[in-house]
C-alpha cells in the first residue's frame, strides 16, 4: 500500500469519515494470529490449520496458528475473548466452548458477551468405535451388552466434560444404561488404551479414528450426527440404530473478541466464505468425515445459543462434574 493510502486511511480516521471500511478493506497490513485451543496434532488444530493456509494465500499474509492447549480449551478461549478487538487474533473454536459455558464455574468470560461469531466453519461428526474383542456389532447390541452387565463398559474420552465424554453420556442416559468414564488427557491416550483393550468404547473423531478403523484394529459401530458421513457411508448413524432423536455434532467456528468492528468482521466473513468455497478444502475436510459449512455471524451465534442450551441440558441429566 502507498504512503498516500495510507495518509488517506489516517485522514478518514481522523474525520470519522468511512474510516473502518476502508480500513477493513486494507486488512491485513501484518500476520495474522489464529488461536487454537488444542495441542498441535487434534483434530483442531488439522481443520485450523488448513483454513489458516487457505486465508494466508487469499490475503498474502502470514496466518499463525497459535497452540494455546488446556484446561479443556479455556486458556485459549479466553486468551482470544481478551484480545484487542482489531481482527488480528482469530479464534478457531469448536463444541467445547458451549459445554464450557455450562460445565467450568471458574471461567471469567462468557463466550455469548466476549466473543463474536464470523462464520461457522465445519460441522463434523464423531463415531462411536470399540475394540475388536467387543461382542457388538452395532450400538442396539452395544446397548444390550451393558444392561446385561451394568458398568462393566468402559469408555475413554479426552477428559472431563469433552465433546467424547459427553457424547457417550448422553448415549447412557437416552438408552438408560449403566457405562463407566475413564477420562485420559487428551484423545491420543485414550485410543492408546482403547487399542490395547484397556476401555471398550471412545466416541472419537473421524480424524483419530479413521486410520484404525480401516486398519481393522477398532470397530466403528455407528456416527452421531443425523445423517451418515460420506467418510463411512456404511456406517449408520446413532439415531437410526434404535435411539430416535439422538445427536452429538461436532463443529468448528471462526471469532473474533467482541468490540472488533462491523466492517473488519464483514472483511473476515468475506474471506472465510471463499477460503471455504475451495473444493480442495471441501474435499480434504470430508476426506476426515467433515463437512465445510459457512454461515452469517448471526446464523452462527444463534447456533452457539442453542448449543450452549443443549449441552447444559445434557450436562444436567447426566450429572457431570467439572474439575473446576
């Protein structure tokens, strides 16, 4: 950009006159941090890192994914919510941050007033898979085979209040049976275990899945989405396996901290509408089951509303406990 742009952006600044649209339509002038509140290598931090490719060939500058792991995806989370409202901290969220905002009392910020939705960016589904060595071959038999033996199915998640554990709770209280968590720190462990016969069950993601499952080292015995995933086009989904109603998405939204500026989050929308427009994008998100989805910054915090409102539901219902 020329010294006479940006002498001119300053003097629209100055006299309030298209200030912020013109600089939104300068943006970016310098790297872009994008937070991912999972440790290099989940699932997270794949998807996020392919969007954070797509929007540095868009923009022509460098998008950083920012690792910022724990405590359940808080720490970045909220390093994102306290950000300065200037585009140039972007949050690559997911479920967690709604169960959050029911599960985790000590938080200090709230997702709905901190945090502005730009787009959602994929709607993904978990499969429920269980060692080789399980007598079932489908959740109906699942389900029988833990009321004939109450507690004696032992199912792994990424720890306490994670979309695996709750996905599995909410299993066990529409069915009404009796199965016991094993909570690990983080989803790497857990398949570890599941692999060595140590749990029976995880409700994992395609992406930790899908190597182990075609391996013929895991059975993939139903998704939690409504409808099948072109990733397992054979494998049914949850609700269409004896559980009526059941569902368990998970997603992936881009934000921004609240008080960011109606013409840099239009610019980010923008973007993220075309990055995910890409049908390489496209297809390396349903190679891992997912499916890319933008939306308007309205349909995505009404979505984030009503996933805030299920996940307390269920949260209620199954009586789980966070760790703080």
């Amino acid at each position: 950009m020329s010294i006479k742009t940006y002498g001119y952006i300053a003097f629209c600044v100055v006299n309030g006159i298209a200030g912020a649209s013109l600089a939104a339509e300068a943006f970016p002038q310098r790297p872009v941090r994008l937070i991912v509140p999972y440790a290099p290598g989940a699932a997270q931090d794949i998807m996020g890192r392919i969007v954070a490719q797509r929007l540095t060939e868009a923009w022509g500058q460098q998008v950083v994914v920012d690792n910022r792991s724990g405590a359940g995806s808080n720490i970045g989370v909220e390093m994102a919510a306290r950000a300065q409202p200037d585009g140039y901290t972007l949050l690559f969220a997911n479920e967690a941050m709604a169960i959050n905002a029911t599960l985790t009392k000590s938080r200090t910020f709230d997702p709905l007033r901190d945090l502005t939705p730009v787009s959602l960016i994929s709607i993904n589904p978990r499969v429920f898979v269980v060692h080789s060595s399980v007598p079932a071959g489908s959740i109906k038999e699942l389900i029988a085979l833990a009321r004939a033996k109450p507690g004696a199915l032992r199912y792994g998640s990424s720890g306490i209040g994670t979309g695996p554990h709750l996905a599995a709770a909410l299993l066990g209280t529409m069915t009404k049976v009796e199965l016991t968590h094993v909570p690990y720190k983080g989803v790497a462990p857990a398949m570890t275990d599941l692999l060595g016969g140590q749990i029976q069950m995880i409700a994992s993601t395609l992406t930790s899945a899908m190597q182990q499952i075609q391996a013929g080292k895991i059975k993939a015995l139903a998704v939690t989405t409504t409808k099948r995933s072109p990733a397992l086009p054979n494998v049914p989904t949850v609700a269409e396996s004896g559980v009526p109603g059941y569902e368990a998405t998970a997603w992936s939204m881009l934000m921004v901290a609240a008080g960011t500026p109606r013409a840099l989050i239009a610019r980010l929308h923008e973007s993220t509408v075309r990055v995910l427009d890409h049908a390489d994008l496209r297809k390396r998100f349903a190679a891992d089951g997912g499916e890319a989805t933008s939306s308007t910054g309205e349909q995505a915090a009404k979505f984030l509303r009503e996933e805030i409102q299920r996940w307390a539901k269920v949260i209620k219902e199954a009586g789980v406990q966070g760790e703080n």
